[in-house]
C-alpha cells in the first residue's frame, strides 16, 4: 500500500483496531459528521479466534447500525441448548422489548469485514495493514496526541517507514493486547477473571442446528473421577457445512495453567456421537485460542485523550465469555462522548463530557459485572459446579432465569420479576 500523505494523516479522531469495537466507533463517529481514522493492521478479510455466535443482545447493535442480517451468510438461532449431568435443555431467548428473540452466527472472517466496510460507507477513513506502533504524547500535558505506525505487505511484512498519525482523542480498540492502552500505563488489573478459549471448524451435518449448544461439563482428567472444570464446550452451527466448535476456561480453577486445551476438546469431542463428524480428519481449520480480558480488567476507561473500547478495556463478560455485543456497545458509547465533547466550549467542559464515557460503563455494566466476578469465583470451586449442572438443569424455570442472567437479556422498564430481580442486583452491586 501507498504511503498516506500529511493531509490524510490528520483527523478528528483515531480508532486503533477495527473489530466490533472500533469499526462501530468509527462509523457513529463518522455519522455524526467527525473525521475519524480507522487504523486496521490486517488486511481484510482476516481470521478471529472466536465462538462466531452472537446473541440478541448484539444482534440489537447490528439492526441499530442497519447491518443486512436478512442477507446471505446470517445463520439465526431460537435459544440455548444446554447439555450437561445427565440433562439436555433447550432455552429459547426470551421475548423483550429491549432485544429481538432470536440469535445469529457468522464467522469472524465475514463479520469483522462487513462492520469495517460500514464504518467506511459511514464516511470513516479506514487504513488496513497499518500497525500501530505507539502512542504520540505531548510533552508539556502528558495527552495522547497521535499514533505511530508502520506499514505492512501482504504477507504481514514492514513495508515502509514509521508514519505518524495525528489526532486530539484516539479510541484503543485493539484488543485484549492492547499495546496502545499499556504504553499509555494502563496495566491489566490482576483482580478481575480472565478467561481462555480454543476453537476450530469441522464438517459436520450439525451445521445447520438453528440452536446455539452448549456443554457444561469439562472434566480434568476422566469424567466423574476429576475435577469439574468452571468453564464450557460449544457447537455452533454455521450454516455452510461447517460447524464452529470450542471451549472457554476461566482461570478460577486451580486447573487453569495445567491444563493442555488441545488435548481437552479432543476428549471432550471423542465423548460426542460419531456421526456428527466431529473428528479429526474432518476438521477443516487449525486449533487456535485467544484471552478473554473479562469485568473490566483494564481501567480507567478515559483519560488523557485515550478511550478505552471493546477488549481492550477488559468488557467481556464474566458470566458467558460474550464480547461482541459489548465491543460494539461500547463503541457506540465512545462516539458519543466524543460527539458531546466536540460540543463543548470550554476545555474543562470538553474533559467532563469524555469523562463521562467512564461513568456510562460504569453505570451499565458495572454492578452486573460485579455480580459476575461472584459468579466466576463459585463456580472455580469443582464441587460448586458440579452441583450447579447436576440439580441446577432439572429446573426449568430456574434455567430461564439463568439464561436472563447469564446473557445480560432483560427489560429496563417493562420486564417480568425475573428481569426487575436481574436489574436490582446488578444496581446493588458496587461497580468496582
């Protein structure tokens, strides 16, 4: 790729990394009329270890952003399969006001693509196989003021010299990583749950399965003989032949470091029927894993003209391992601080309304979050899970609220006493 010239190289606002989080950052930005870059270093489309599935709660963000979901490629599921002590329960989504009730899957390989070429669409400046390299910090404030980066080929090689990016504010939205927000000094705070998932694809007559699956036990070692691990194993069907298949583990069991994640889905999967193809020589993509940064494990959210988005502010969520829909909330989140700071007409007032970014995060996830630091240390105790997916999936209703729970799925205004529950605890909850 060329070069960008000086011109090209100035904008209003910087968006590091164009996933979920960054690519809706960009493109509300860009709605609203702000001169955004969108730095990407990949080319797309590009690979992204992850389950591929999106529950409503992002399926919300994409009908808000006007993404096609009736188009080809969208595969749509009713709910949750849950498999585990014996039982199989199926859990359709629950019928709200705030979220449709159905789910989808895509691959990454598609999604990232079509959310990055909205954000262009939207009027965002999108830069692919540009690397950030650091931040750009002004001497006498101490602010971010820019990104350097380097220009890649299309085998992930330097391909030019170091360039330099300006810009007042810049969004990291580059991942669990995030190597912008830690040259900055935000470290991962060591309190918060961390999680780890593998994945792969297999050919497999499941590919078509309009439900989400899920699989609740993960034994260390030979099942009923060793510990149960806190964590799951989950069958997606992607709808062209291929099914994505993985597992998550949080580091709340003992077993977290020792365990060889390989190894464990291939027993898990050697457990499944045969004819589901869920073998080895069906397999159709390498086993890879990534971290899942989880209850805001990196703050603060804003300071120094740097917001934090996505992964790299640690937004997963504790309960499930879902990160989507809180990559593109709060991407969302982020361009309209932005907006209201750029309206501003005094420094301190412009600081106030970024500001505010933090507060909104706090405000929406932070007492559910909480709640889910709880839920991840329970359940790191074998014996804890073991009872939960024993006794806890031959009750119906008390699954339903689970999966309200769990999914973050309820009514601000208009639920049932399930979803008043939900809310109240997580307002309860200190946002920490």
């Amino acid at each position: 790729m060329t070069e960008p010239t000086a011109s090209e190289r100035q904008a209003d606002v910087i968006v590091v990394g164009a996933g979920p989080a960054g690519s809706t950052a960009a493109a509300y930005l860009a709605q609203a009329g702000v001169d955004v870059l969108l730095l990407e270093k990949t080319a797309f489309p590009r690979e992204k270890v992850c389950g591929d599935g999106l529950t409503p709660r992002a399926v919300r963000q994409l009908v808000a952003m006007g993404i096609d979901i009736d188009g080809p490629g969208w595969m749509k599921n009713q709910g949750l399969r849950i498999v585990g002590g014996g039982h199989r329960l199926e859990l359709r989504w629950p019928e709200l006001g705030d979220y449709p009730d159905y789910g989808l899957v895509r691959t990454r390989l598609d999604f990232d693509d079509i959310l990055a070429r909205n954000a262009q669409k939207s009027g965002a400046r999108l830069f692919e196989s540009t690397a950030v390299t650091g931040p750009i910090v002004d001497d006498q404030t101490g602010r971010i003021s820019g990104v350097t980066a380097r220009l890649l080929d299309g085998d992930g090689r330097r391909a030019g010299d170091e360039v330099h990016y300006k810009a007042p504010l810049v969004i990291a939205a580059d991942g669990s990583s995030t190597r912008l927000s830690l040259a900055m000094g935000r470290q991962k705070r060591d309190n918060r749950p961390l999680g780890v998932a593998v994945r792969t694809y297999y050919t497999s007559l499941r590919h078509d399965d309009d439900w989400l699956e899920s699989w609740l036990e993960l034994w260390d070692g030979e099942p009923g003989k060793s510990g149960l691990l806190p964590g799951y194993g989950w069958i997606f069907g992607v709808g062209d032949g291929t099914v994505n298949v993985g597992l998550g583990i949080l580091n709340t069991s003992r077993a977290f470091q020792s365990v060889d994640y390989k190894d464990l889905l291939a027993k898990w999967l050697a457990s499944t029927p045969e004819r589901w193809g869920l073998r080895e020589e069906n397999r159709t993509q390498p086993v890879r894993g990534s971290a899942l940064p989880m209850g805001f494990n990196r703050k603060p959210h804003y300071a120094g003209g740097l917001l934090l988005a996505g992964d790299s502010g640690g937004m997963v969520n504790p309960f499930n391992g879902e990160g989507i829909a809180y990559a593109m909330e709060s991407g969302e989140m982020a361009a309209e601080s932005v907006v209201q700071a750029r309206s501003r007409t005094t420094t301190a007032g412009h600081e106030r309304a970024l500001q505010g970014y933090a507060g909104a995060l706090d405000s929406r996830y932070g007492g559910y979050y909480t709640l889910g630091r709880y839920f991840v240390t329970a359940i790191g105790n074998p014996r804890v899970m073991q009872l939960a997916t024993r006794h806890g999936l031959s009750r119906p209703t008390l699954m339903r609220f689970t999966l309200k729970l769990l999914a973050n799925l309820t009514d601000a205004r208009q639920g049932n006493a399930m979803d008043h529950l939900i809310n109240g605890l997580s307002k309860l909850a200190p946002a920490a």
